[in-house]
C-alpha cells in the first residue's frame, strides 16, 4: 500500500520571492541597459537623440584622428625598420667578405708552416670575442692588422644596427597596439550613435538623408567656386576646391583618404594633393602646416578647423561655407563653418 504523504508547503517568501527579485533584476537590466545603451531613450525627444549623436560622432572623430597619427607613426617605424633591417643585411654580406679574404690568408699561412693568431678570426664562431684578445694586435702585421680591425668595426656597426632595429620593432608594436584601442573606441562610438538613430522616426531620419543630398549638389567653373562665385587665390587652391567639389556625395569612412571616401582629415590630404602640394596626414597636424590666418581673413582653399581639440577639419569655399567629410551619417557635402565651433584656420597655397 502506498505511502499517502502531505505535499511540502512552499515557503511564501521562498520561490515567490526569488521570482520577485528575478523580475525585477531583469527590469533594472532593461532600464539600465547592459550594453551602454539604456533602453529608455526612446523617451528622449528627436533633438536630444541628435545631439547624442553628434556628441558621439565628435568623440568618435577625436578618436579617428589619433587613429590616424598612430598609422602615420607605425608606417614611418615600419619603413625605418626595413631599412635598418636591408642595411644591416648589405653590411653582413661584406662582413662575410671580409672574412673570407682574412680566411684565405689564414690558409696561406698555415701551408707555410703556421697560422697567425689574428688570422683565427676567420675560423673563429665568436670573432668579436676573439678580437677583444689585447695581445692579437701585436702579433699581426700592419696589412692583417688593419684587415682584422676593419672587420672589427663591421660588426660593431652590424651590431648598433641590430639594436636600433630592435628598438624600431618595439615602436612598431606599440603603434601597433595604439592603433587597435583607437580602433575600439571608434567602432564603439559609432555603434552607440547607430542604435541612437534608429530609435529616431523613419521621416526624421529620411529628412537627414534629405538635407545632407541637397547640400551636396554644388560645383565649380573656372576657378570660382559655388559659394557665391567666390574666386580662389591661386591655382592650387582653385585645385584643391574644385577636387573637394568633385567628391561630394562620397561616403565617410573613418581613416579613408580616398579616392571614393573619406574622412575628414583625408579629404584635404586628397584635395591638396591633387595640387601638387602633401599635407600631413591629421588635423593636428595640418592645423600647423602652412600660416594661419584669422576668421576674417579666409579665403577659397583654406582649412577650417573646429573643436578645441582640433578634431575636425573643412575646406573653405567662401561666403561663410566650406566643403566637408562630416560623419558616417552624412557624405561628403558643403555646409556652414557656422555648424560647429571654430578653432582656427590655415593656408597652405
């Protein structure tokens, strides 16, 4: 006969209780957001979710722009390592020649009944420990002598060659792992900003979209550009505008310098290049690449520069517009210096 036995009475502040805690802590995760994004920002007005998003762009710019000295840095520490490590080669190959002829003087030696100490450099798996013997030089005659020294000063020099490459290399890996945090930190920025937008209506969005297309359907004639038939001062100048109108439409893309995207500090490189004339490769650094000139004095062809870390970068046109790769949102287009905060201007033709 089977055992009858009253059912266990569950505790009310037992399962009910840790289900309570449970719902909760899933509604303080999807208040809070795990992913850095709380989930109440649909609750933020369209222009709050926009100012987020140009707060991130610029955060995400500032970042580009190290990204870009970083890469410049590494490029230049690559290089210099190859050369340090092509010369470091050639010199070795004359070491071995200059051995080899110590070698067969050695040979000659020892047929005549006896080797020279100074010539066991040639046979020796440590020839730069050997030569530190004090004694050898004496025992060497003057043409042995300055041989063996020679080849003593080749591998001094092979030596330092191997330790600035050594150094070069460890530049290059913390370029290296430089370049991979900036790297986060863009794509988290930018991946913050695109879950902002699409919680924005689709006709805000589409009227973005809208603007940014109407704003870049202006070009050039003859030198003189669309912002009010402003002339450029100089051919080079004409040339870089006339380039930055050419790209209009192109899309953002950070790091890029073209030809069929950019950023913003690539689109200037690209523009005065195409004139003939290298800029720099980040604001920073084109900011104080040719003479700076004030607000007043601007003219087509100048870089305008805003942001008090100096992050981002335009080409004026004149008439208070200029020409600008302005975020992943918006392609290449012209726009008013007027949208951001100025921080200076340069003329570089």
């Amino acid at each position: 006969m089977a055992t009858h036995r009253k059912p266990r009475q569950r505790s009310a502040g037992g399962n009910s209780v840790r289900t309570a805690a449970t719902i909760a802590l899933a509604g303080a995760a999807t208040a809070t957001g795990f992913d850095g994004i709380g989930h109440a920002e649909p609750q933020l007005t369209p222009a709050q979710v926009k100012a987020k998003v140009d707060k991130l762009y610029q955060e995400a710019e500032a970042a580009t722009e190290k990204y870009n000295g970083a890469k410049e840095k590494a490029e230049a520490a690559q290089t210099r390592l190859g050369t340090l490590q092509d010369e470091a080669a050639r010199r070795t190959e004359k070491l071995n020649s200059a051995r080899d002829a110590l070698g067969s003087m050695a040979a000659a030696q020892y047929r005549d009944g006896g080797m020279d100490p100074a010539l066991q450099l040639a046979l020796s798996s440590d020839p730069e420990r050997y030569l530190d013997g004090a004694e050898f030089v004496d025992r060497a005659g003057t043409r042995q002598a300055t041989s063996v020294e020679s080849v003593r000063q080749q591998l001094r020099e092979i030596e330092q060659l191997r330790g600035a490459a050594h150094v070069e290399l460890a530049s290059l890996r913390s370029r290296q792992a430089e370049l991979k945090r900036h790297k986060k930190t863009i794509t988290g920025k930018l991946d913050a900003a695109r879950r902002l937008l699409s919680q924005l209506p689709d006709e805000e969005r589409a009227g973005d979209v809208q603007r940014a297309s109407r704003s870049s359907g202006t070009g050039t004639r003859d030198g003189l550009t669309a912002a009010g038939n402003v002339p450029a001062p100089n051919s080079r100048a004409a040339a870089a505008v006339s380039y930055a109108y050419s790209k209009l439409g192109s899309p953002y893309v950070w790091g890029a310098t073209g030809p069929d995207a950019f950023d913003c500090s690539g689109l200037m490189q690209a523009a005065y290049r195409s004139a003939g004339i290298a800029l720099p490769r980040t604001t920073y650094a084109q900011i104080g690449a040719g003479q700076r000139v004030s607000r007043s004095e601007l003219l087509p062809g100048d870089l305008v520069f805003f942001y008090s870390g100096i992050s981002h970068v335009g080409l004026y046109v004149g008439n208070g517009q200029m020409v600008h790769a302005p975020n992943p949102s918006a392609p290449v287009r012209v726009a008013p210096i007027d949208e951001m905060p100025f921080a200076g201007a340069t003329r570089v033709a």
